[in-house]
C-alpha cells in the first residue's frame, strides 16, 4: 500500500469532538439511557465510570478519539474501556479479551443483532466487521448480569447500537465525518449523514481505513498493512412519535496483512440486510414492544499468496523447489429473530420476549496438493425465551432478577452428527443508591450455561477423551457462577469507583495446544494445535478508577484493572490472562484547546500455563513489564470544527503484549517470538459536525 500524502481531503462534514468523556446513566430504570455528568477533554479517558446499574454497565461514546490512535475495528475501541485486552496479529482485527475471557464467552452485538465470523482460526473475529466510529453508543453489561440476548455471554455482553436520528422541517439533515492520518500511512475517512423529516429519514455511513506495515521502537518492519471499507444505509419510518420503523442493507470488505499468521485475510466481505421496529406507550401497563429481523452474510477468503510471497515445497515429479500458494474460503450465513415486550405497572418493570438464531458455515480449499470446493459443513440453531423484572422497593433500593432458557441444535455435517442442548441461565441484582454519600452500588449472583462455539468444537484436533476428532459430542457445556459488585461515589471533585468479581466455572472448555498427527491421522505429520478439555476454573478479579479535578482547567484520573484464573483441576493458572495494568490521564482543558496525557503502566505476568490458551493463542513464556507515555491537543478551529493531534508511544519503546500472537515463521521470526507493537506514531485528526 502507497504511503498517502501529508493532507487533508475535502471531506464536507465531522464529527464534533464531544468535551463529555465519562457518561453516567440513570439508574432508575434498565434501559440504560446516559446523561453527562462531567466535563473532559475530547480524547477518551480510561476510567470510563459511565453506567447505568452503579458501574455494572459501562457506557462509551465511539465518537471521540481515542488514544492510542483511533480505532480501526471494535477490538481496537474495547482496548480503551478497562478490562478488554486483546490477542494481537498484526496492525488490525485483534481478537478481544475480558477479564481474561475470550470468545463466545463475549457476546458481541451490533443494533442488537449478532455477525459471526467465518474463520476457524478467528481471523475475522466478530469486532472485525464492526467500524465503531458509525455507531452512536457502545455499552458494556459486565458478568453474567442480563438474559435480554440469545445465548448470553458468560464474561460480558457488548452493544454497538446506532440511534434514531432527531430530524425536523427546520432542520431536515445531520450529520459527521472526520479524516484521519498517521504515521505508516494511516488515513481514515468516515462520513455519516441523514436526509429527512419529523416522519421519514435515510441515513448513510460511510468510512474507510488502510495503513502501510508499522515499525517497532527498534526501527525493524512488523508486517501488518491493512486496507478495509463498509457502507451502511438505513431508511427510516416514524408516522408519529410513538411509531419506529426502519429497515437497514450494508456492504463491507477488505484485506489484512499478518505478523502473527501464516496466512494473510485478503477478504472480509460482508452482506447485511435488518428490518426492526418500535412501538411505544400501547396501554397504561404496556410501555413498548419492539422486534427485528437481521440476516449477514460474510465471505472471508485467507491465503498464503496474495499479500506476501508463497512458500517454498518440494515438487516430487520434478525434483525442484516451487512456489506453493494456497488459499481457504469460509463463510457464514446468520439470522437473527428478537420480539421484546416492556410493561410497568406501579414499582414494577418486566422486559419479555423470545428469539431465535440460525446460522450455516462453510469451507472450501485449494493448493497444489487439494481443490475442495465450498460446502456447508455445520448447522446451527437456537431458540430462546426470557424475562427481566425490576422491582423497586424503596426510594433508593431496587431489585433486578431474570431467566431465560435457550433450546440450542448443532449439526456437524461432515460427521454426520448432532447434539442437542438446553441452557438454562439467570441472574439476581440489588441496586442502591446512597444519596447521603452521592454513591451507588450494586451487588449481582448470576448463572449461565455456554454450549461450546463452532471454534470449540470444529478447530481443534479432539476433545476430553484424547481421542482423534470426538470432540463434537465430547466437550460438556460450560457452566459458570459469577457474583458481581460494584460501587462508584462522586464529592465535589472528586470521584472513585470500582467493579468486582469472582466467579466458579464447571466444565471451562480449555485448549491445550501440542503436536497432533495429520494426513488422516496416520502419523504421516504432524501438527502444533489444539485439543480441547474441559477442566473447573476459578476467576476473580477487579477494575477500579480515581478521578479529581484541581481546578477548573486541570483534571487527572487514574485507572487499574486485574484478573485472575486458576485452574483447579489441574492446580495451575488459566493462560491468556492479561497482565496487572494501570492507566494514568492528566488533561488540561479550556474553552478552546485542551492538552493530554496518557501513561499506561503494565506489569509482568509470570502466571502462565505453558502451551495453553485458546482457539487464537496460547501462552509461550513470561512476559515482561512495560509502559508507554502517549500525548494528546485538541483544538476547536471554529463552531462544530475541531482538530485533534496526538504522539503515541512518545519514547519510542520496543515492547510486546503479553496476548499478542507469536510471529509467523514466513516473515523469518522464531516459533516462540512474539511480534513487537508499533513504535512512535504521530497521527492527526479534523472532524466537522453539521
């Protein structure tokens, strides 16, 4: 990819950078609406105390900046909200962590709907196809603490959602963009515009993003260029203010070069097409009904060939060495189906519903050795119901309680197998608010049985018997009891807040990762991957935060987080747990610049589980402490202009994350060497909101 020029394009509309970096929500109801309680610099700051339940729920806005520099995917933005890590490959498309959890233990949505990767190795996780600049509003429900979604998530549940637009006669159109450019040839446009009225609207988003390979602080190449746009488009309906109808179509592709695989993905293609509506204030009891339909369609190709040069093998007819370049297709069909009914009556309010999820995976490959063409190889079905009742007992106390059951079918087409599951999972919640303190908090139990992923069951070599290939019907499902507490308190100028847990896992589906034999399991080969058990695991751990302002201009907030693993089957610590790490922000702000600084902390990690770890990684050896120093300026150029600058990684530092993947042996690194992250990167934002 060509290093862009030095410039701003003309790009009609931004983005205004908001001065809210810290959003409280209103804890009198579940519907977690946020409202700004304080005033910030418009780079993201890292306590992120925003929430709905007293710091259950974290609320972020992905319209601001972020730093280090802005995100090019959803993975990138989460690394910004305490407890997310990520599992690195390269420059984009990391494989996000919680609280050292990882995978379908997440549940990521987006407008409400699930968009499930393809690949077996997890190349284009789910947050791959996310841009979160075109999203209005992330939130983030920590434990296992709601049953509003199919399939809840064991270690958090994620929404990326966009918002209905506020149009009227006098102002029929809105809109923000932003340009971006960087070092290594970073340049983003994002664009987002609406059209319409009081009754109607069509609203565009738009964005795209490359980036040459970076440079680690040692001045070496790590190969990680990326390129990748989307294009979504939604009509919208609303005949009269308590009516919401929209239907929503998009397209999205693009490549990414790997340091960490040996395989580069050159497509990531994504087809959606949604139809949701809204019905408010029916009956005095019924306050809303709502329902949406949402199919996806991603077609990820990886190959060997097309972003580097193809290995070498030996040709037997002719006794030479020849290129050997191969390529795998996989794709993966998904819909979606949710209808929900809120009611309220007197201190009481219940969220019902049902919904349902089908998807289809397929796989095909060719080389010089093999041309398998594509053919679905699993079937996967869900059915669920749920219901969420607040009740609040006092002023100041309320309680929250929920079930769901979900009826789950999975057809392994290749084995000519199926299993069939039903997972039961709830949750109990009490809220406080502590008005003599200005304080809330929570306290949570909640339970939650996980049917293992296609990545579980269809990637690795066997299951709990140790045997070739059983594992379809081999792995038990994953059953976890977390409890959940919180408490955050504001006085004057000052703030604090922390999030706990700790949890009891039966059945934790681990991945041991050894040799494997391969050609059909005749001992002809052999391969480094993994086998799959399940093992009982203990969690714990905490995010916590300090805030003061000191003045009008001057504010700094300081931010830690923790986790923790064990495994109890096998007395040894559960791998892929991101170290102890902290954050430090110093901002000052003024009516029309603010200055920034950001000194991430991260300490060693000398807990590991050696060859274990997930579908993506696993842990190699102990890594080392680090920190880094970021800076940050923003100024307001003129109403609803403004431009950011910022410097990450300001000393120039060689490091590695203790997730990130080891490099691949193409791009000439050791089998055990992990990649290095990027080096200094200067960047450079303008973003206009009309």
């Amino acid at each position: 990819m060509a290093q862009p020029q030095f410039f701003l394009q003309p790009l009609a509309a931004a983005i205004a950078v908001a001065c809210t970096s810290a959003a409280w929500a209103n804890s009198s109801d579940n519907k977690m609406e946020a409202h700004a309680v304080q005033t910030l610099a418009p780079i993201v700051v890292t306590s992120q105390q925003g929430s709905d339940a007293n710091g259950l729920i974290v609320i972020a806005d992905p319209k601001q900046p972020i730093q280090p520099v802005p995100a090019t995917d959803g993975a990138d933005y989460l690394q910004s909200i305490m407890g997310f890590s990520a599992i690195k490959n390269g420059g984009t498309n990391s494989d996000v962590t919680f609280r050292g959890m990882f995978g379908s233990r997440i549940k990521v949505l987006a407008d409400g709907s699930e968009n499930l990767g393809a690949c077996p190795n997890r190349m284009d996780a789910p947050t791959s196809y996310i841009s979160p600049e075109s999203y209005d509003r992330i939130s983030v429900i920590k434990g296992p603490q709601t049953v509003q979604y199919a399939n809840t998530g064991s270690a958090a549940t994620v929404i990326f959602e966009r918002q209905k637009p506020e149009l009227s006669t006098a102002k029929p159109y809105q809109g923000q963009a932003s340009v971006l450019i960087g070092s290594f040839g970073r340049l983003d446009h994002n664009v987002e515009t609406t059209l319409g009225d009081e009754k109607k609207y069509i609203r565009l988003n738009a964005n795209r993003s490359e980036s040459d390979s970076y440079q680690d602080g040692d001045g070496n190449t790590v190969p990680s260029a990326w390129e990748r746009w989307n294009a979504d488009v939604a009509l919208g309906w609303t005949p009269d203010e308590n009516t919401w109808l929209e239907l929503t179509g998009g397209k999205s592709d693009g490549e990414a070069l790997y340091a960490g695989r040996s395989m580069d993905g050159s497509q990531f293609a994504r087809e959606s097409l949604g139809l949701r509506f809204e019905k408010k204030n029916l009956t005095d009891v019924i306050q809303k009904v709502e329902g949406q339909v949402n199919y996806s369609y991603n077609d990820h190709v990886m190959d060997n060939f097309r972003l580097r040069t193809p290995p070498m093998t030996h040709d037997m007819m002719t006794h030479q060495m020849v290129a050997n370049p191969s390529e795998m297709q996989v794709t993966r069909r998904t819909l979606n189906a949710r209808f929900a009914m809120t009611s309220e009556w007197d201190k009481l309010n219940l969220i019902t519903g049902i919904d349902s999820q089908q998807n289809h995976h397929a796989g095909g490959m060719k080389s010089l050795m093999m041309d398998m063409p594509l053919a679905t190889n699993m079937k996967f079905q869900s059915y669920g119901a749920f219901g969420e009742l607040g009740y609040q007992w006092s002023e100041n106390s309320k309680l929250v309680t929920g079930a769901r059951l979900d009826q789950v079918k999975i057809e392994a087409l290749k084995l000519n197998d199926d299993r069939s599951e039903t997972l039961p999972s709830g949750f109990i919640r009490l809220e406080n608010q502590h008005p003599e303190h200005d304080a809330k908090s929570y306290i949570g139990l909640g339970y939650v049985e996980r049917v293992p992923d296609y990545w579980e069951l269809f990637s690795t070599a066997h299951g709990n018997s140790g045997m070739s290939k059983p594992t379809f019907n081999d792995l038990d499902t994953e059953k976890t009891l977390q409890l959940d507490m919180g408490y955050q308190h504001q006085h004057g100028a000052f703030n604090s807040w922390v999030s706990a847990y700790a949890g009891l896992i039966n059945d934790y589906i681990l991945m041991s990762y050894h040799d494997h034999p391969t050609s059909g399991g005749h001992g002809h080969g052999s391969s480094f991957s993994a086998g799959a058990k399940n093992i009982d695991a203990t969690i714990a751990g905490a995010e916590a935060g300090l805030g003061y302002q000191f003045s009008d201009a001057v504010q700094a907030d300081v931010s830690a987080m923790y986790a923790w693993g064990e495994n109890t089957t096998d007395n040894k610590a559960l791998p892929q747990i991101a170290p102890l790490e902290g954050r430090f922000n110093l901002r000052y702000v003024q009516d029309k610049y603010t200055l920034g600084l950001l000194w991430r902390v991260v300490a060693k990690q000398d807990r590991i589980s050696l060859n274990q770890g997930n579908i993506v990684g696993y842990d190699m050896n102990e890594s080392k402490a680090f920190s880094t120093l970021a800076l940050n300026a923003s100024y307001n150029l003129m109403q609803d202009v403004d431009v950011a600058v910022g410097v990450d990684n300001v000393l120039d530092k060689t490091y590695t994350e203790h997730l990130n993947k080891a490099g691949s042996s193409g791009f000439g690194f050791a089998s055990n060497e992990q990649f290095n992250n990027i080096g200094r990167n200067y960047w450079a934002r303008i973003s206009m909101k009309f």
